[in-house]
C-alpha cells in the first residue's frame, strides 16, 4: 500500500510569515515617509533662517537714514520682535536697535521741547509789543497827568524792572546793521512819552526773561 504524502502547513506558521511579510511591506513602503519628514524639516529650518536673515537686515536697515519717521522705525522693530524668532543674532539687534530709537525719540522730545518753548515765547512777545503800544497811546491821550502816571504804572507792569534798557533805532544799513541813539530807561521813556503826549516809535523788537517780562525794548521810529 503506498502513501501519499501530503504537505500540512499549520495555521501559525502561515499567520507568522504574514506578519513577517507585512513588516518588510511597512518597513519599504515607510522609508518614502521619513525622507519627506527630512525634507520638510529642512525645507522649514531653510525658511525660518531665511526669515531670520530678513529680520536682521530690517533691524540694520531702521540703524539708518532710509526715509523712515521714527515712528515708522518703532512700528516695524515692534513687529519685528513680535515675531518671536528667539534668536540671539536678532535678540542683539532688537536691543541695539531699541536702544537708537530711544535716542532719537529723545532727541525729538526735546527739539518738540525747545520749538514749542520758541512758539510760546513768540507768542507772549507778540501779546507783549501789543501791550507796549497800547500803554504808549493810553499815557500820550491820557487827559491828565494823575491819568498818565496811573497808564505808566501799569505800563512798567510789562517789564522787569524800570531800569530795563531802551535802545532807539536811528538807522539801519542795506546790510542791516543798525545805529542806536544814546540808551535810555523805559521808565525814562515813558515819562517822555507823558511830557510830550504823543510818541513817535514803535516797538520794535523786545526780549523776554523767564518770567515773561519784558528786559529789553527796542524801538523804531514810525
């Protein structure tokens, strides 16, 4: 009697080489994965360098006289520090930016500083020459003298003191130089003003102290 011999693979064995063969199948087909993770995290690294090197030019850039207000110049470092690149290239020229604009926002305060002080002194002397003429015609139309002492009084409040100089113009040159008559006081002048009701200069130019009050008064003839 022959046999046959009849080849029997068991159920586990067969499960087993399944397996075996999917691996190999996830490990081939998950090798194209991992080269495009690397080539998209090189390709981000790539870009976030190329974002830094930007932001390290504009720092440069805003250090110069490119056109900028400076208020424009703080918009853009404060975007640019918003960006949170926590980098130590551009954290240094975050700080060595911030610290130039500092300066010149300083420097802006003060020239604001000083041209709003030249506008308001401008302004007090221009109320000043207008107080000076109108005294004048008080004391010279005054109808009597008692009136005329009374507009003096009240004329010298305008001036430091009553010993403020007085410099006349007689005449002024093309180049502009001028000559002056001998000086006198205000208070001299305007008792000569009293005496002679009438006046024949103006205010001419004048100069302030601290206080507001007139120190020096020159006059022109009308």
């Amino acid at each position: 009697m022959k046999y046959r011999m009849v080849h029997f693979i068991s159920p586990f064995f067969r499960y087993k080489t399944l397996a075996v063969c999917l691996l190999l199948s996830a490990a081939i087909l998950g090798s194209p994965g991992c080269s495009g993770r690397k080539k998209a995290e090189k390709a981000a690294q790539e870009q976030r360098e190329q974002v830094v090197q930007e932001a390290i030019e504009k720092l440069k850039a805003l250090m110069t006289n490119n056109g900028m207000t400076v208020a424009e110049k703080r918009a853009e470092w404060n975007r640019i520090k918003d960006l949170n690149l926590n980098h130590p290239e551009v954290d240094q020229w975050l700080a060595k930016v911030d610290e130039y604009l500092k300066q010149e926002e300083q420097r802006m305060a003060e020239e604001k500083a000083e041209a709003d002080r030249r506008a308001a002194i401008k302004e007090r002397s221009a109320k000043a020459f207008q107080q000076v003429l109108t005294h004048f015609e008080r004391i010279a139309n005054a109808p009597t003298i008692e009136a005329a002492n009374t507009h003096i009084q009240e004329a010298l409040t305008l001036f430091a003191s009553a010993q403020v100089p007085v410099l006349i113009v007689i005449s002024t040159s093309p180049s502009g130089s001028k000559d002056y008559d001998r000086p006198t006081t205000i208070r001299k002048y305007l008792d000569y003003i009293k005496d002679q009701r009438r006046y024949e200069r103006q205010a001419e130019q004048l100069k302030l102290d601290e206080q507001g009050k007139i120190k020096e008064l020159e006059l022109l003839k009308q």
